[in-house]
C-alpha cells in the first residue's frame, strides 16, 4: 500500500507519454500559491539577510568564518530559487514535456469545473484524483470525485466542460471516442476516429480462407463479430436509407468469403434479394417459402446434432467448428414484415421455427440468425429470440431512431450514453459481450459496385477449401 502510494506520487515526475500519471487535488490553486509564496517569501528574507551579511562581513577579515558560512548560505538559496522557476515553468501550461503540461491543466480544470469543492458547501474541499496516459495514440482521462457517486447527467456535464475546457486551454480539437463510468470513476478517451474499414480490404482472400475460417469478422476498429462464440446471432435495426443492405451484403460476402453459406429471407422483394438469387444463394420471399426455408434450416440443425453430438466425447462447450463443420447463416431481412405476412396460421408457424433456431442452433452451426428491421419494439418478437441476439447493432441519426427502439435493442436509454449521440448512414452504435458495453460503431466502406461485388462472390464460393484433419 504505502510503495504503491509512492509510486503514485512519483508518476507525475516520469516524462514518458505512455505511462500512467497520477495527480491528486486536495486544495484550491489559491492556497497553494498562498502557501508556496508565504514559503518563497521567508527564504527570500533570509537570502536578502545573508546576502548583506556576506557583503559586510567581505569587509572584515575576523569574519572569515561568517562570510564563509553566508556565502554557502546564498548559494544555497539562489539554487533553490533557481529550481523553483525552473520547476514551476516545467509545470506549467507552457512547459515543452507534454505530460508536465497536461499535469498543470488538469489541475486547473478541477477549480474551473468546480470539482473540487462539495456543492452544498462551497468552503469545504473534497480530493479529486486523476489518472491520464497515452494509449495506441489516444488520451485516456481517469477522474475520480471523490465524495460524490456521478449520476448520467452529471456525467454528460462534467465531459462537456471538460472537453470543452481542453480546447480553449490547448487551442487545439479534443475528439471524445468514448466516456463510460467504471467503479464510479469518469473513463474519457480522446483522439482520432479509427479509420473505417472497406468493403474491398475486407474481401481480400487470406489464407486462412483455403480452409473453413471461423477467425472473427473485422467490423470496425477492435470490435469483432464473433460466429463461433455466444454471441453468434445478430440483431440489426436500421431505417431506411441507413445502410442496411449494404451492411447486410459485405456481412454475407465476409462468411462466404471464410467458407460458410448463407440464405436470405427478402419479405419486402429488395435489390438485395435479386443481387443474392442472381450468385445461386437460397431466398425466400413469400410466406410459404419463409416457412418451408425456416423447416429446412430446423431439419439441418437436428440432423447436425444426431451425426455429430451423440457421442459421449461431446461436451455442453462443443460446437460445430470442432468437427471442422460450415455454419449456414439465415439472414431474415425486415423480419417483422415477413412475419406479418401469410395466413395466421403461417405467422405462428414462423415464430415457433424461428424460436428454435434462436434456442438451439448456436452449437450445430445450422440456421445461425441474422435479423434486420427498419425498428423493434419490445413486444415485436418473442423475448426468446432477442435474448439470444447477443450482437446488436442500430445504425442512423438520433432523430430516426426512437427512444423506445432504442431501449428495446440495447436495454439503455440514448441519455445513457453518455456522450453526444452520433449516428448516420452506416453509423451507430454496437452492442456485444465484448464490447464492454455500448460502443460508437461504423459499417464498413461499400466501395464495390455491384459487378464487382458480383465477382467476389463468385470467387468466393469457388475457393478450394483444404479439410483440416
């Protein structure tokens, strides 16, 4: 404990960039100058002293010895002063070590946001504490006010300001990537957009696609959708002219691409539909090919677990890609119109295939779950099948996406976010047991036109797959 509070105490004089900095505030800038000055004030009696008695005693050869002891004396102090404005200037605002600097102006952010002091008593003083480094070219602010628990909307002000106070004292741009509260500590990180992916960087064949590849899908920056993992099925929810298909289409290029197959159930008859039947991909459009495609995917999967689950060296953690098996993914594009089309009895139908697959399928690779809808309101589609969507993806502006659909897919408000909201065409947000909660998300770049996407496919689906033994 007490090496470690040391060790705290010390970072703030390690220049390196990439360490964690400590700083803890315990009193207002005021009083530490009050204080500092009644300091530098004393010892500036005393040079001034000493510096008159070695100028006399210089004078008088008996007082060797005094003149001796005020010249050390002298010295002394004027390095110590010296040291001071060195210091001082190394700590400032204008310092030429960046971490010297950005210690100064977190100091003065904790007066002029008012954190140091308790709002219902202005006189008494709290310990706010610090920590900042750079990481993987970001800033990453720690705050901890200590004496208060933040709520979301004190949150929200506190990064405001902060961001805004970082501006004006910098006189350069502070991009907020992200703030999130951890153990009631403010977790700011500051920097660059990562730049988005493209579609055709993406498509590039790896050679790790001449076998089956279960290695996770690239989406955007580290986040990663995971097919071979709990969080296999995905939910996308997206208004129109958000970016849906095209999501939806280098999605299903990506899991061809790594050697497993796809199908397409296209209610609403889109382009995406046509582009999908003109590659030989399997899709459904009315309510009876709905069902019968839904039917084959359940008869798959079962018959999946009877050849390759029976035995008793399978446990509750095997899955298909054990046995070096395809996964087949079923992409149910505007899921809530096709499960409004059709006779009553159709609808039922679909919702008790599509429970199934949502339930069981994870493990057998057969019928994986892909739904897409313009909004999802909680009591659009059964809880046992959303419960299992563990990726969940809304993409478009905070004005086309309502609170309740928001709430319904990612089970916060758009006011817990935190930060502003910043949503677009192929912009939005993300959700996934990885993600550490709800993360700023970008689709990535369509820069294929639809001859050339075509291609990739086609190359994609004649790639000669090595069987790993």
């Amino acid at each position: 404990m007490i090496v470690s509070k040391i060790k705290r105490k010390l970072s703030k004089y390690d220049c390196r960039e990439y360490t964690p900095t400590y700083l803890s505030v315990s009193e207002t800038i005021e009083s530490r100058k009050e204080r500092q000055y009644s300091l530098i004030k004393k010892l500036l009696k005393v040079f001034l002293i000493s510096v008159i008695i070695t100028f006399l005693s210089s004078h008088f050869p008996l007082l060797s010895t005094i003149y001796k002891i005020s010249i050390v004396i002298s010295s002394v102090l004027l390095a110590i002063f010296i040291w001071y404005i060195v210091v001082k200037f190394l700590f400032s605002t204008y310092s030429p070590i960046w971490k010297y600097r950005f210690l100064s102006i977190l100091r003065l952010a904790t007066e002029r946001l008012d954190l140091i002091q308790l709002p219902f008593n202005k006189i008494q003083i709290k310990t706010v504490e610090w920590k900042f480094y750079k990481e993987n070219e970001r800033i990453i602010i720690e705050l901890n006010p200590s004496g208060t628990i933040p709520n979301i909307q004190q949150v929200k002000e506190i990064t405001r300001r902060l961001t805004e106070f970082l501006i004006q004292t910098t006189y350069r741009e502070w991009n907020l990537l992200e703030s999130t509260i951890e153990k009631n500590i403010i977790v700011l990180k500051y920097g660059e957009n990562p730049m988005r992916y493209s579609v055709s960087e993406l498509f590039e064949i790896a050679d790790d696609d001449y076998c089956i590849n279960y290695s996770p899908i690239k989406l955007y920056n580290d986040i990663r959708f995971d097919i071979a993992s709990e969080a296999c099925h995905q939910i996308v929810i997206a208004p129109s002219g958000a970016g849906k298909s095209l999501y939806l289409a280098a999605l299903a290029g990506m899991l061809i691409k790594q050697g497993h197959s796809v199908s397409l159930i296209d209610a609403k008859r889109t382009s995406l539909g046509a582009t999908f039947e003109n590659l030989g991909i399997p899709v459904a459009r009315t309510a009876e090919e709905i069902v019968l495609l839904l039917e084959q995917m359940v008869f798959e999967m079962q018959d999946t677990y009877k050849r390759y689950f029976s035995f008793s060296s399978v446990d509750f953690s095997t899955t298909y890609s054990d046995f070096s098996l395809p996964a087949h993914y079923l992409i149910f594009d505007e899921v809530l119109a096709a499960l409004e089309s059709g006779t009553p009895s159709q609808q039922k139908e679909m919702v008790r295939l599509l429970k199934i697959l949502a339930l069981k399928s994870r493990a057998s690779g057969r019928g994986l779950l892909i739904l897409a809808s313009q909004k999802l309101l909680a009591s659009d589609l059964p809880r046992a099948v959303t419960e299992q969507c563990q990726t969940r993806i809304i993409l478009g502006s905070e004005s086309s996406i309502s609170e309740e659909t928001f709430y319904s897919v990612m089970g916060k408000e758009k006011r817990d976010l935190l930060a502003e909201y910043r949503g677009g065409v192929g912009k939005g947000y993300i959700l996934t047991p990885r993600t550490n909660g709800i993360k700023y998300f970008e689709t990535p770049y369509f820069d294929l036109d639809s001859i050339d996407f075509k291609d990739k496919i086609r190359d994609f689906q004649t790639i000669p797959r090595k069987q790993i033994e």
